[in-house]
C-alpha cells in the first residue's frame, strides 16, 4: 500500500506526474507542428477579376491556427507579403508572438502569384504569359470567398498584414467595411507613392527585357531574378544598414547568393504578376481619387505601422491615409527600412498585441 508521506512513493509519483507533464506537453507541440505545417487549399471554381478577365480552375492555398470558437469571434486573416507564402507567417503566430494562437484562429492565406495559389507558374490552363491579370482587389475578394463559402467565417476580429500584406490588408478596409472589427496595414500602403511605382516599374521592365532577349526560359529566368535580386535588396533596407552588415569585400558574394535565392525560389512570371498588382494597387479607385473618401467608408479600429526610413513601400500616403482615419499610428524610426517588422519585432509585437486585446 502506498501512502503519500512515503519519501520513495511521493518521489514515483512525482517522477511519473513529470513524465505525463512531458508527453502531454509533447504531444501537444507535435500536434501544434502538424497543424501549423498543414498547407490547404480551397478550390473556388473561376475567379471573376475586376478586369473582367477569368481565373480557371482558381484555388487559394491557406493554413490556419489556433482553433475557432463557437460564436466565430476570434477569427483574424493574415495575408502573404510580396512573394511570401503562408508557412513564412507562421514566424508571427503563436502564444507568446504577435498572433496569440491559443486566443485567436488565424487564417494565414497565399495571394495570387505567390505559386502556391493559383499563379502562372502552377496553371495548367493559364500558364506563364497568358495568366490573366489580377489586382489587390482581386486578392481581396477571393480571401472574401475563401471565408465566407469555404470556412462559413462571416466576420473577422481583424485583419492584418506585412507590407503587399498591408496593401490587402488596406483594400479590405475599403472593400468589405464592416467585415473585421479591426485591421493592422504594416508596412503597406493605400496606394504607391513616384518611389514605389519608379522601383516596383523597374523591376517589371527588368522581367520583361530578359525575356525579349533571350529565347531560352532557363536563360532568361537566370538573366531576370539575377538583376532583379539586385535592385530588391537596394531597396529592402538602408544605406546605413547595408554598410554595417555587408562590407565591400563581402558584397559580391552577398550579392551573388541572394541572385541564387531567387533564381532558385522566385518564378519571373509570378514575380512580375504580383508586381503588377502592387503597381495597379490604389483604394481610393472607388471614391474619385480621394484618400479621404475612402476613409469615411472604413469602419474597423485601425492600427498603421510604418517605417520612418522605408525606401520599399514608402509611408508617406498610408501616413496621409491615417491621418484622414484618426488611426492609432506608431512610426519605426530604425535604420532597417521595409524590413523594420523584422528588427523592432519587440515593439511591433507588443503594439499588436495590446491593440487587439483593447475591447
């Protein structure tokens, strides 16, 4: 007979409370794992562009986590950035990150031309140059579909996305107003500024030039994403960045591995697809120009987070726009540019965070 005061019998039952600890924990993580690994996709039939164009055979790949609760209220879309796919946004979700997994179910969708939702690189009746043109919007509304006629979710907490992600995150705010509660555009904007438009037009001329000029695709996808790869990172950060973390010496070996990153990862087709969006990409297209008409039609609590020194996607109209919104606002003044999420994650994660628990 065992009895609790027993030195040995208390120390077993210590000894196995610890080992049940360890597997549940274990088991819990792996089943975290599975679910965070679990690429979806929902096919959507054709997606009507607002060009009036069609995409065939459409499908949305997406991912969620966190589990949704029984009135639907704790649902949030996390759109992909520019080239980004959903597995890389899982770096933000989670307990203790800037998406609280275990308080809300996040819906981390793949936008068009990302190759994983329906894009040129992976349509077998639309492939490469003949897939049809599609914008943010576009994006938007077949999130919207996604939502609404896949995961029958008819409102969100919120949505929130990072720099091509805060553009949609923006287009939801005009397109579907009464949709989420609160939305979170970082890095994004409402529209392009003559900065934005002269890097994004560059770039897509790039694309355009190397296959003109080379009849072999291999070529001219290795001829593309080397120069594009180039122009990216001059604008991704800072000066003040790039000379503390690369120097002379190291430059072209820098420069010759991220040529081979997108070389390798990034299909030209795709690339010039989604910049194509971005370049098009301007909410106020509904409301004659106006960045504050299309303001007094949003109706979510909105949180802006921009980059002081943002040579990418400048700040000055989501700023503009902001000011027009009396959104919260909080400016990162770091030498890291666009990719200012990723160095002051910290403040960023904390903002977020506080934001979306404010009732």
């Amino acid at each position: 007979m065992f009895h609790r005061n027993q030195p040995g019998c208390e120390a077993a039952r210590v000894a196995w409370g610890r080992l049940a600890l360890a597997a549940l924990l274990l088991f819990s993580f792996a089943a975290q794992l599975a679910a965070q690994s679990d690429l979806r996709y929902a096919e959507l039939g054709n997606c009507q562009l607002a060009s009036g164009e069609v995409i065939l055979g459409c499908r949305l790949a997406y991912r969620t986590h966190g589990k949704l609760n029984d009135d639907k209220s704790n649902a949030i879309l996390f759109p992909t950035w520019f080239s980004g796919n959903s597995e890389a946004l899982a770096q933000y979700i989670g307990p203790d990150k800037m998406l609280d997994s275990s308080k809300y179910f996040v819906v981390a969708v793949d936008a068009f031309g990302n190759g994983f939702s329906s894009s040129p690189s992976n349509s077998q009746a639309q492939p490469g140059a003949t897939f049809p043109r599609f914008g943010i919007r576009d994006m938007v509304n077949s999130q919207h579909r996604l939502l609404t006629e896949v995961l029958a979710i008819e409102h969100l907490h919120a949505v929130i996305g990072i720099s091509m992600g805060g553009m949609q995150t923006l287009q939801w705010m005009v397109s579907y107003p009464d949709f989420m509660d609160n939305a979170i555009p970082i890095v994004g904007s409402p529209r392009l500024g003559s900065y934005d438009l002269l890097l994004w037009s560059t770039q897509l001329e790039v694309i355009e030039s190397a296959y003109r000029a080379h009849s072999d695709p291999q070529q001219a996808r290795a001829a593309a994403m080397r120069l594009v790869a180039a122009i990216h990172e001059l604008a991704l950060s800072t000066p003040a960045n790039v000379n503390a973390k690369v120097t002379p010496q190291d430059l072209p070996d820098y420069i010759a591995k991220k040529a081979a990153e997108r070389i390798e990862r990034s299909d030209p087709y795709d690339w010039a697809a989604q910049l194509q969006a971005m370049i098009d990409h301007d909410v106020t297209k509904d409301f004659g120009g106006s960045l504050e008409q299309a303001a007094a039609a949003v109706g979510a609590d909105v949180l802006v987070i921009a980059a002081e020194q943002d040579h990418m996607v400048t700040p000055g109209p989501v700023l503009e726009f902001a000011e027009h919104l009396s959104a919260l606002v909080v400016v990162l003044a770091g030498d890291c540019g666009h990719i200012a999420v990723g160095c002051e994650i910290e403040d960023v994660q904390t903002e977020v965070r506080n934001f979306l628990s404010e009732e």
